[in-house]
C-alpha cells in the first residue's frame, strides 16, 4: 500500500499547516500551539512522525517523555489529512509512535481528549488501540467539554 | 498570626530553592524542574505566589491557565518549609491561589499528584481544600506510583 511512517523533517511543516486546518478538529489556538510544538519538535524538545501515502505526507504525530516520569509519554498531538483518513494512516501513525516510545524505553502513552459527542471517533480509535480511560476532568476545555485522559501498558520494553 | 500572601519577588529565589530541598518531598529532578519554573514564572509564563509568616518566607506556589481551556488553570506546584508546615501556611497559599484564579477569570483549578502512600498527607490537603479525584493514571511515575489527578470548581466566578 506504499504507506511508510518517517521522522518528521523541516520541509514537513506546509503540509502539518495544511492538515491541522483541513481536518477541521482543531480551533485556530490549537492550531498555533501545535505549530509552536513542531518548532520545539525541530529543536529536539519533542519527538515528531509523520506517515506518508505513495509521497505524500498524510499524518503526523507529536510525542515526548512525560517530565518527572521513568518511562510515561504523552501523544500531544496526532493528526490526519481527510484523504488519510480510513485508509489505515491512523493506525500506521499510532503503531510508529509506539515503537518509537518502546525504542527509547518507555512503556505507557498517555493521550488527553475532549469528551464532546462530536470526539466519540476519535475516543473509538484510542480504544481500538489498545488505551483504557484513566481520568475525566469535568469541563476542562469548557463547559460540557471535559478532559477525558487515557492511558495504553506497552507490552514487552525495549527496541523492537 | 502575621500571615500574608503576596507575590513572588526575584528576591525569593534562594528562599524557594531551600524549601524545595528542606521539604524532602522532592527528587534532585523535581527541584530543577521546579526552579525553572520559577524562572519561567518571573519572565511571565506561570504565576507566583509566596507565603510569609513574620517575614519569612514559608511557602510558594507556581500555577498557570491551562493551554486550550476557557477557564481552568494547573497548580503546579505548591510548597511549605518544614516550619510553616501544620501552621496554615499551605492553606493560606491554597486560598490565594484560589483567589488569583477567580481574580483572572478561572473557574477551576486541576492539580495532579502521587499514589503513594507517603503522599497520603499530601491528598488528605487537598481533599480538605475542595478538591475531587478525578483521575488515576497507574504507575504513571514509576511502577506503584500512580499520578492522581484532582479538580476543584471554584464557586463564584469573578475577582472577590
């Protein structure tokens, strides 16, 4: 199916713009602060994929160490172009930031979410994947919005 | 009981860098972490607030507004010197970071904290102050040290 998943690389940035408004998941504030998080990413602050169809980018993923942990992460930030999207870049996004987490001895994701109706694809696809919810914070984002987090045990430490 | 409340002065660096260490609560990394912060603090990215007890300084805290959220702000971090401790001095700080909040239009606070048993006092505060869990991530920390996620709404929104 010609889909690979690669470290992101500075030419990348266009085409993470692009998705982030075409997907049309994200407010404008989320919007610039996942750019400003490709930036730190590019400066080594963060880890950061990307998944490419037949050359083209179709997703990315920004992840890193939780601070003050021995082996949790967070998956700030993962995304996918409409036309990626069913076609599996999802998934192939996930299990590359998971190997990639494995690689450097981390073994559980931490993902946060809203718990609007209109995220229940996205909450579908985290537990697919193999997270469990860990936590609810009522109307976090704002009211009727909460923080849903979720948490996914990486089986088996170590590159692989 | 010549108590107050004030705002964090460059002055109180030392003073917080000996807390941090005097408390035991902190790893070497935990200390670092929390002394950049403070550094962010006075360049404006987190707010500050020191407690002082006839003049000295007896406790900090390090807070700011959630990214991506209306009105929900982190209390990052919060610290009383072994002699202000059971003296009120962690409750006063609680209390004007409650106020700082509401004053800059928060509406609630989200503190995330340890598991383990030796954090025992450490919930039992909180729990005191208002707050509800409403998170468990297992062995976030490390193994059989969880992170607790906790949440207070503060009633009547506004500066008072």
């Amino acid at each position: 199916m010609g889909m690979i998943v690669r470290e992101f690389a500075a030419e990348d940035r266009d085409s993470v713009r692009r998705m982030l408004v075409d997907c049309q998941a994200f407010s404008e504030e989320e919007v610039r602060i996942a750019l400003d998080m490709v930036e730190a990413g590019l400066q080594g602050d963060y880890s950061l994929l990307v998944v490419e169809a037949d050359g083209q980018v179709q997703g990315y993923a920004c992840l890193g160490r939780a601070p003050l942990t021995a082996s949790a992460w967070y998956l700030y930030w993962i995304c996918v172009t409409p036309a990626g999207q069913g076609r599996g870049a999802g998934r192939m996004l996930q299990a590359g930031a998971e190997q990639l987490v494995r690689a450097a001895g981390g073994d559980r994701i931490v993902i946060e979410t809203s718990g609007r109706p209109d995220y229940e694809r996205t909450r579908r696809f985290y537990r697919n994947a193999g997270f469990a919810e860990v936590g609810r914070i009522p109307d976090f984002y704002k009211p009727a919005d909460d923080c849903m987090v979720f948490c996914k045990v990486l089986n088996g430490g170590g590159a692989t």
